[in-house]
C-alpha cells in the first residue's frame, strides 16, 4: 500500500473513501463529495491513481482484493462511509469477473464489517445484475430478479449479482448497506454511451435502423447518479433504529425517469451533434437478420480469438436491443428522496458538447444529405 500523496486527513468526523474513485463514476463523485460540507475528507482507494484525479482528495494505490491492502487503509482513514464503485470491465473474462467484482467485494465487505469506524456501505450494482422482461414491462425491485450461477448471462452481468447478493446480506446495524442498480451512464467524458453513438453518426449510419424500434431503455446522467449516491449514504447515516422505514438492505433502481426507444436517445444525441436526418431517410433492418449476423461474429469472434476478445456487433448485444429495459424509480423517491436533476435533454447536449470539444469537427459532421 503506497502512502497518499497529500496531507493528512481533516480531523473532523465524517471522512469518506470511494473504492474505484479514479473510474468515470467514482471520479465524479469524488468531486461532488470534495463540494458537500457533509465530509471531512475524501480519500480514493484504486489500482491505479493517475487518472481522473482531482485536488483536494487522498490518493491511496492499492487491491481491492488484498485484505492487507483493504484493511490498512481503513485503520489508517477510518471512513465512516465506503462509496463501492470498484467494477471490472464488462469485456474482461471470466477469472477477472469473478476475481474483482465478486472476491473484492466480499474482501471490503469483511474488513468493513470488521471496521470499527465504517458505519455504512453504498454499492453500485447496475441493471446487467437482473433479469430483463423479455415483454419490456415495467420492474421495480420487488418483481426484479438478480441472475444466478445458473442464468443464461455473461460472465459480467453474474458476478455482480453476485456482488450485489453479497453486500445485501451484509447488512447488519454496525453496518449499514445497500445498492444502487444503474442502466448505462452518459455524460461529459464518457466512454460507453456518447462516443459510441457519434462514432455511429461519423460512419453516417444515422439512417440505419435495426429492429422497430419499439421496446424502451433507461439512461441516467452522471449528475443524476452522483446524486443518488450521496442521497443513500446521507439516509444511511440518519437511520433511527426505531424508524418503521428502513433503507438498508435495499435495493434502489436510479435512472433519468425519461424510459425511450433506443434509437430515439441516439438520434437526440445525433441531433445535439448536428445531424438532421429526415425520418424518411431511416431504412430498417430486421431484428432476424442483424441477429444472425451477429451470431456469425460471435462465432468467428470466439475461433480467432479463442473468447479472449468480444466483438462490437454481438449476439449478446442484439438481444439486449431487442428486450429493452423499464425500471421504476418510484421507490428511490420515496425512500431516498430522489429526482433527477438533469432532465435527458439536457443531459444529452453538455454529453455532447463535451465530446466535442477539441475534435476534428470535418470527422463528426456527415456528409451528404444529411449535412446542413
């Protein structure tokens, strides 16, 4: 475990750690967590610590999955709130899945729970944890249901059910937890959502449509996630023994609220970007064909590679295309308090601006018809 690289921690009573602070997430809330008069000091535990970082909070180099490392460091800052936003990867295989999400998990759960200091626990879980409605009808968390060993997911969407699982059971009164289920994360900087969608808009596949277009996706805003974490620790930290409504070991699904089809989200992103194509212009695939397309490359994926590697046009993906996802927040507002901030709207076009800023504008703006 290395030493921070900043001053000792403010001697006052709330200090904080975020595990995987240096992740787009977590660096995120790091700042918003440096702004809260709630918090004496924030302190960031991750692998690496040389990105996202930002001044004022405690860098500390070090493995989730090494209780040495976990349990020096909360000796050492003596949080009384952890932020779990630690994740692999959901490309990365199976041994890393199950290694980070799963044994890392249960490592910062022991020495938390062992933790004289540490009073509370928010994990950030996300949708790929639970069974999707093929139907697309509407899941609170009480009709939600986590993936097994034995589910028919990915090697990502199991491990953090089962790290999901385990933090719920970990719920004890000296310890405090619960879990915040998110769809994708979009906002400025992101690397999964936005850049994505106009790498799509550069290749001037703005007209290209698969499937109907139909079945409806949720999305929340960076803002908007980073606000619902420091709502559950602020509830988790009030909690009355003798209150009636309790929020730890509960789950709470935190999304925008703005559930659409998803090339609708695309096209307004496209729109923010410069894009104006007419809806007449939009040529449709079936789902059957990009379906069997996408098998074929899972196929020859898996042969070159030997499953070392995931392709971008996916069987896995399709069908998540195909499903869509619709969760009700419901219960985060009533029982954490939360709405959104940032309507999608609005989201979209600082995501937007953001990713273009600096780039070479000729390589986003289509060509042709659609260009105006």
């Amino acid at each position: 475990m290395k030493t921070p690289e900043t001053d000792d921690l403010a001697k006052n009573d709330t200090p904080v750690l975020v595990v995987g602070g240096c992740g787009y997430l977590g660096s995120h809330l790091v700042l918003a967590l440096l702004h809260s008069p709630s918090y004496s000091s924030v302190s960031v535990l991750s692998r690496t610590i040389r990105n996202n970082r930002h001044a004022g909070a405690l860098y500390y180099a070090g493995d989730l999955t090494k209780e040495h490392d976990v349990r020096s460091l909360l000796d050492k800052i003596r949080p009384r709130v952890i932020f779990h936003a630690a994740t692999a990867s959901p490309s990365a295989n199976k041994k890393t899945q199950n290694h980070t999400n799963i044994h890392g998990t249960e490592v910062l759960l022991k020495c938390a729970t062992e933790s004289p200091f540490v009073q509370a626990l928010v994990y950030t879980s996300c949708d790929e944890a639970i069974e999707i409605d093929p139907e697309n009808s509407l899941l609170t968390e009480e009709s939600a249901v986590l993936h097994t060993k034995k589910s028919n997911a990915t090697p990502y969407q199991i491990s953090k059910a089962s790290a999901e699982d385990a933090v719920i059971k970990a719920n004890c009164w000296t310890l405090r937890t619960l879990c915040l289920r998110l769809p994708p994360i979009y906002g400025g900087g992101d690397l999964q959502v936005i850049p994505p969608i106009l790498s799509m808009m550069d290749q001037g596949k703005c007209t290209l449509q698969i499937g109907p277009n139909k079945k409806v996706f949720e999305h929340v805003y960076i803002d908007n996630a980073v606000h619902a974490h420091l709502l559950a620790a602020k509830v988790l930290l009030s909690i009355d023994e003798g209150l009636d409504l309790r929020v730890d070991g509960e789950t709470f699904f935190i999304t925008d609220d703005a559930p659409m089809p998803w090339y609708d989200f695309a096209r307004k992103v496209w729109y923010a970007a410069g894009d104006r194509t007419e809806p007449e212009w939009i040529r449709v695939v079936p789902m059957h064909l990009a379906l069997a397309t996408a098998s074929v490359n899972d196929w020859v994926s898996w042969t070159v590679t030997l499953g070392r590697r995931r392709q971008e046009f996916t069987s896995e993906g399709m069908a998540r295309l195909r499903r869509g996802t619709h969760f009700s927040i419901e219960k985060a507002r009533d029982w954490l308090g939360y709405e959104p901030l940032v309507p999608v709207e609005e989201g979209i076009r600082r995501a937007v601006e953001k990713a273009l800023e600096g780039a070479d504008e000729d390589r986003l703006v289509l060509r042709g018809k659609n260009t105006t």
